[in-house]
C-alpha cells in the first residue's frame, strides 16, 4: 500500500486541491475494493497542528496526523496557497525539512498549483523544470531563479516531483499519477467518473498575456510599451534599439533579462493577444484578423498563433466567439 500524503498548510489553502486529490485517489481504492482487490492508497491529511483554520476562519480541516507523526510516506502533495508568497513560504518553513527528508527517504513530492512556491523553497527544483499557474510566472522566476519553469505546461515530471498548471488543470496531474501508479484502465475510468479531459497538457490556450513589466529597466519598459502601441506595423529590432539609443546586442540582452522573452518573442505574443481579443468579439474573419494585427504571411500567422494558444485562429473563434456561443 502506498502512503500518499496531503499537507494541509497554514494560510488560504486551496479546498480545491486538498478534495479532489482526497476524492480521486479515494474512488481509485473504491474502484479496487469493487473488483476484491486491497485499497491501493492510504490517503491521509498531514498538517503543523491538530486542527488547522482555513480562509480567514471561513473553513477548518482537522488533520489526520501532525507533521511530528509521519516518519516515512510515499507520496507528498503540496496544495496552493493563495496570498503574499513570500509570506506563504514563511509561515510555511516547518514542512520544508520534513519535505527534504522525506524526498531523500524515497517518497515522492508533487506539487498543484502555486503550492509550486513551497515545493522550490525547498531546493529540491532547483536546476529542474517545473510549472504552475501562468498568473504566477513573473513572481517565481523573481524568487526561484534557479529553477526552469515551463509555465505553458500542465505537468511536469523529472526526478520524483511533479508540478501541476494553475488552478484545475491539477487534476490532470492526479489522473497522471493515478495513471502512472494504477494504470491507463484506472486513469480512464477516473477521466470519466469526475468529467476530466485526459489529454490536456498545455495551458497556452488560457494564457492572457499582460506583458510582463514587474522589472526595474525603465528602459525596456519603454520598449514595451512601443510595441504594445505599435503592434500592427512593422518593427524591427534595429530600429527599436535606434529608438532606445542602444545597440541591438545590448537591447536583446536586457531584454530578455527583463521579460523573459526576446523582442521578437514579445511583439509575437502581443500581437496574438490582439488576435484572440478579436477573434473573441468581432466579426472580421481570421484572414482580416491577421492583417489588423500585423501579420502578412498567412502561414506564419497561423503557426505563431498555434505555437502560442495551442490552437489554430480558427479553432479559438469556434471555441470562444460570442457570436458562436450566441448560436449553441
């Protein structure tokens, strides 16, 4: 049997995660008990306390087991908790030598959502790819930069740690796991018991980009904000740093040091985001769509936006559309 521990943290804890995962890997043991088969998991509820207040004294979850009482388990999974992140990480600095050790000792560690934050305060992503909600990205890199985040994944998976995509889309990383620990006729049955996509393994097409400006070069900022203004024509990246009164070497390296991107990725993304706000609400079609936002090549076109949202142009007007919503 295999000991799958959920923690339940101090702060405003996802309910969210800490049911599902309870729910999921339940109906699995119930699913084996209906075909005389021992349960597959004990699932138990690991917290600093005996009791533990949740969302301002909104909810109260009473643990199963105090951190004190799990010497060995199998299977850890960090939940998100929502708020100031650094403080999460703070008040949250009794689990992380318990995490270590029990990673050290042969379990396993996952993480949903942002609880992404308290899995890299531990040191054991660092050098490893992660992921966890798009929203997050810019903070994360900010506190964890020695960690590869992949934020347009749902999971990853490297070395015995698991990170999920935000919100919802952890319960595909549960299906992964039941999957990898019961196998594929289990994970099926799970996809259809809770109505969950099995296939999904990109967030791309829930991304909205804001432009990502949490950085102190004024400079880039400015070169930002150009784009943003002047998407829909041409740009190069010469003239840009003309503009700026700098080299173009320089410019592409403080610019990706800033954003994340290069400049080219940047105007990309932007005129994108232009894209799906338009296929969303008007009424041109994709061809007029990719023109307005400063595309000529229809080709290129299409495969940026696919690269981007995970779709084609005209997959995300059927799926997002008023209009079409209008004519279900």
């Amino acid at each position: 049997m295999k000991h799958l521990s959920i923690l339940i943290p101090k702060g405003n804890v996802s309910l969210s995660n800490i049911e599902s995962t309870y729910k999921m890997f339940t109906e699995v043991n119930n699913a084996f008990a209906r075909m005389n088969k021992a349960p597959l998991f004990k699932i138990q509820l690991v917290g600093l306390s005996k009791e533990t207040t949740l969302s301002n004294g909104l909810f109260v979850i009473k643990p199963d087991y105090t951190l004190s009482e799990v010497t060995q388990t199998d299977l850890v999974v960090i939940p998100a908790v929502h708020g100031d992140m650094a403080k999460v990480v703070s008040d949250n600095q009794e689990f992380i030598p318990w995490i270590i050790k029990q990673y050290k000792g042969g379990a396993e560690v996952v993480s949903l959502c942002i609880g992404a934050f308290i899995l890299a305060s531990t040191g054991l992503l660092k050098g490893r790819n992660c992921t966890t909600h798009w929203l997050a990205a810019a903070e994360f890199r900010a506190m964890f930069p020695d960690v590869n985040l992949m934020p347009y994944k749902i999971i990853t998976d490297e070395g015995g740690i698991y990170t999920s995509g935000g919100a919802y889309s952890s319960l595909n990383l549960l299906l992964y796991l039941i999957e990898k620990f019961s196998g594929r006729d289990m994970a099926i049955s799970s996809s259809k018991m809770f109505e969950i996509d099995i296939e999904r393994n990109s967030q791309s097409l829930f991304i909205i980009f804001h432009g990502q400006k949490n950085h102190e070069d004024d400079a880039i900022k400015r070169a930002q904000e150009f784009i943003e203004l002047n998407y829909s024509e041409k740009i190069t990246v010469d003239h840009l740093a003309s503009t700026l009164a700098m080299s173009r070497r320089h410019l592409e390296r403080r610019f990706k040091k800033a954003t994340s991107n290069t400049v080219v990725e940047y105007l990309q993304r932007v005129r994108i985001e232009a894209a799906k706000m338009s296929l969303e609400t008007l009424r041109e079609n994709v061809n007029e769509v990719m023109y307005n936002v400063g595309y000529t090549d229809t080709k290129a076109f299409r495969e940026t936006f696919k690269k981007i949202t995970g779709v084609s142009p005209l997959e995300y007007r059927n799926k997002y559309s008023k209009n079409a919503a209008a004519t279900v």
